[in-house]
C-alpha cells in the first residue's frame, strides 16, 4: 500500500504485531479516524483521484518511452534504407 491507499488504516509496530498475537478480545485493533463519515469519504475521495493521476502519470511516461525508443529506430531504419536507395 502506498501512502495514498493507507492513511485509514494504522501502522503497527513490531511490538503492537507481536502483541495482536495474544490479543484474544480484539481489544488492540485501532484505526486511524476523521471528525465526520462525510469527511473520511471525502478523504478518501481524493486520495483514489490522487492514486488514478500518479498511475495515468506513469503509464503516459512509460509509453513516451517506449514510443520514442521505437519512433528512434525507426527513423535509424528510415535513413539507412535512404542511404542504400541512393547508393
């Protein structure tokens, strides 16, 4: 989970992990909170927006390199076959 997808959910520590082993009653199990329903959706609203923009961000930034990387090698192939035509 990234930081956008956690921020509802605590973060134990190693002691607390251990400690949820013995927990029989459930007692420990402890969430992060907002003052409002209306201001965790809100919350959580934003951060799924947040998430969709930095996976288009890096899907559109791993096409352009890749289609640069092809358009280059075509154009590599372009010029030796104009080469060879002229020779």
């Amino acid at each position: 989970m990234n930081s956008f997808t956690s921020y509802l959910y605590a973060k134990p520590s190693l002691l607390e992990g251990i400690s949820r082993l013995i927990d029989l009653g459930n007692t420990l199990q402890v969430y992060n909170t907002s003052p409002s329903d209306n201001q965790a959706d809100a919350l959580a609203l934003y951060s799924d927006w947040l998430t969709v923009g930095n996976d288009l961000r890096n899907a559109m930034s791993q096409y352009e390199n890749e289609y640069s990387q092809i358009e280059d090698d075509l154009m590599k192939q372009a010029h030796e076959a104009l080469k060879i035509a002229y020779l």
